[in-house]
C-alpha cells in the first residue's frame, strides 16, 4: 500500500492498494451476505434433486406395479420358463374394456367375467378378468398360461397375452365375433344361418382341433368339458375350442385317469366319469359325439326329452338309426337335405358311434378325421351311454372311494355359456 502525502493542506490523500488486497477488503466486509447465497443456493439445489428423484422414484414404482410385478410373482413359485407371451400393464388392458365397463362385458364364468377390449393400436380382443374370490391362486394362473401359451392350432382360441398385478390376474384372447356356437344352433332365428356346408365345417374343425390336443401338441391334453358353448366361432364360421377350465394333461403313455372331483356339464359327460370320475381321451370322443349330434339336429342333449320312453336325443338318435329313419333327427331349419343325404347319414353314424357305451368301443379321434373325410367302410355303432334320462346315474359319494391316479389337474379359467 501507497500513500501520497503531498500538499495535506486541504487536498484530497490517494491511497494505491493492490487488486488482491480490494477483494479481500470486500469480502471482509461483506461475509454474511455470501455466506447466505451459498447456503439459499445450496438449499435449491437440494429441494430441486429430492423432487426430481422423488419423480423417478414415482415412475419406476408405478412401472414396477404394472409390469415388474409379473416377473417378481412367477420368480416367487420359481418360474424360469420362457413365457413367449406379451405381458400388458392393468392400466392398458382397464383402458381397453372402458375400465371394464358392464357394456362391454361378454358373459360370467366360474372363475370371473369376460370383457371385450379395444387396444390402442385398434385390435379387438377378449378379456377374462379373474375375480378374487375365484380360489386360482398365481401357481395355478401360471400352469394356465403355460399350458395355453404352448397349444398353438387353427382350431384352439388363441392366448395373446397376460396380466398380473398383485391380485389382479387377467388372461387376453383373441375376439371371435360371432361368439358360441351354441347361440347359432340352439336359436330358431340364427340356426337358419348355419347351412350343411358350415355346420359339416364347424364339425370337422372341431375334431381337427381335439386331435391336436389329444395327439399332436406338445403335450396329451384332455379337455373334459367339450360342449357347444366352448366352442367359439370367428369371422367366417370357423370352430375355435376354448375354455380349458377343467383340463387334464397325461403322461404320453398314460390312458386314463380317476378323480374324486367330478365336474363338466351334464349332457357331456361321458358314463364312467359321470359314474365313477373315470376319463380319458375317450371321455372326449363322447362329448364330440353329443356335439355332432346336436349340431345335426340342433337340440340340446341336457334339455331334450322325447315323449315316448323318456329319451334324450342321444336315445331318440339310436332309436331313429336301428329303425332306418335317421333323416328324421335333421334340424329343419337346414331346409331340403336329400341332396346331401349320405353326408348328414355319415355324421349321425359318426356320432353314434362316439357315444357308445363303453370306452372301447368308441373311436380315437384320429380315426374320427378319418371317418369324416372319407367314404370308408365303418362299424355299426352300439347303443349309446346315457340313451334314457332314467339310465343317467348320478354321481354320489361312492365316487369319492376312487382315489386319483394323475395329479396333472391344471385350474383355468372356466367361462359357461354365453
């Protein structure tokens, strides 16, 4: 520091400081203020940095709720198969059926109901939402998934996709616009839509996709609830099985089961498992013969009792056989049939020979394709199970004394008749 003592009388004293000095006098003089920008600055910084990782935190915590959550769930039962299926956040699929809207709802089965979804991208599917209280817990729904997700057939409804979110477990298929092929055959207005060339159609696929489940998918499947309400129609009539709620699957050498539980549709069910909760593959070849037969005639098994002799339509069917009058079953609403005379005769003998009593009797459904594609000689049929309402037994407790041989049973989603 300089200072310059020329002329002091009354003249103005210059003190030279050097630049570093300058600053050091500011800041002494001002070290509050500073210290009090520093710390508002800092405080901003920090409330800024809690808000910003509160908001990632947000995001990833509803991320996880919506997908992570599948994940987690099925590595819990310790799950590392390769689903190969897309998995949809809940907030999708809620957006999808206008948060599953009673407008949009198809039906009610016994383990929730069925919504019809719009996704964003404009594709039409259908959504089986199942309710809390349905008892199928995340290691069932997970057998489901993967049961559905490996059977891949022209003549099976599709899986698109899953949902799981804590107790929300929903399961995506793909729409069939014109619903059960039980609404077509059963109606007296809508059954005049089906003419022989759908209804022999609608017949064969079904059998094509038995065949599949019974001997060409990865694994031996036996439905148990084959009825005409699981079976699905799309856009140009094509039969899709659906609804493996009650489905077993075998051993490829196994060839039959017992259960203590018996459970299907009466109509359906075949006599020994209705009987004795015995089934096999050929407990379906008897539910696919009741459906070839209702699909003829367009009557209900379950509901039809013909007057003389208490006959249900599997009796009346083998009654108008023996006595050579089988052209009586057709429905009418089919129209003049005599053109297609040895079709329609060939489907009831098909049919009739499905229903058989005994197992043994009945064909598998490979020879069943068979039958129905060609102009092969075939066996006469015997008389059918369950042919009178009074020869139905009724399952009881005696049924409970078989224990079950296969543990294989799979809960799925069961949806009854829409």
């Amino acid at each position: 520091m300089r200072v310059d003592q020329d002329g002091l009388d009354g003249q103005d004293i210059y003190i030279r400081l050097a630049n570093s000095e300058l600053d050091n006098s500011e800041k002494n003089r001002h070290p509050s203020k500073i210290k009090q920008v520093r710390i508002i600055v800092g405080s901003a910084l920090l409330v800024m940095g809690i808000l910003i990782l509160g908001v990632i935190s947000y995001v990833w915590k509803k991320k996880i709720s919506f997908k992570g959550i599948t994940r987690k769930n099925y590595n819990d039962v310790g799950g590392n198969e390769n689903m190969e299926l897309p998995v949809f956040d809940f907030m999708t699929i809620a957006n999808a059926t206008c948060n599953f809207s009673g407008n949009n709802k198809l039906g009610e089965g016994g383990f929730g109901p069925v919504y019809k979804g719009t996704l964003q991208e404009g594709q039409v599917v259908a959504v089986k939402r199942l309710s809390t209280n349905s008892g199928q817990g995340i290691n069932e729904f997970k057998n489901e998934v993967l049961l559905i997700a490996k059977l891949q057939h022209r003549n099976l409804v599709k899986l698109l996709g899953y949902s799981v979110q804590e107790n929300e477990k929903m399961l995506i298929y793909e729409y069939m616009p014109n619903k059960s092929l039980d609404s077509f055959i059963f109606d007296h207005t809508r059954s005049k839509l089906l003419n022989w060339h759908n209804r022999i159609h609608i017949i064969g696929g079904i059998a094509r996709g038995l065949l599949y489940l019974h001997q060409d998918s990865r694994l031996k499947i036996i439905h148990r609830d084959l009825k005409a309400s699981n079976i699905l129609l799309d856009d140009t009539m094509n039969p899709k099985i659906s609804d493996f709620g009650l489905a077993r699957t075998f051993g490829r050498d196994q060839t039959e089961a017992k259960t203590k539980r018996i459970v299907g549709t009466h109509g359906y069910m075949s006599p020994e498992y209705a009987g004795y909760g015995q089934f096999s593959i050929k407990s379906d070849v008897f539910s696919f013969g009741v459906l070839v037969l209702e699909i003829v005639s367009g009557k209900r098994n379950r509901e039809f009792c013909h007057f003389d002799d208490h006959l249900n339509l599997l009796g009346l069917a083998w009654r108008l056989w023996i006595e050579d009058q089988a052209m009586e079953l057709i429905d009418k609403s089919i129209g003049d049939m005599f053109t297609l005379c040895d079709q329609v005769l060939r489907c009831i003998h098909v049919g009739l020979l499905c229903v058989q009593q005994r197992p043994e009797d009945r064909p598998d459904m490979s020879s069943v394709v068979l039958m129905l594609s060609s102009e092969s000689l075939l066996p006469k049929p015997r008389q059918p199970g369950f042919y009178s309402e009074k020869a139905r037994p009724i399952a009881d407790s005696s049924s409970a004394k078989h224990e079950p041989v296969s543990t294989n049973e799979i809960s799925m989603t069961l949806l009854e008749g829409r």
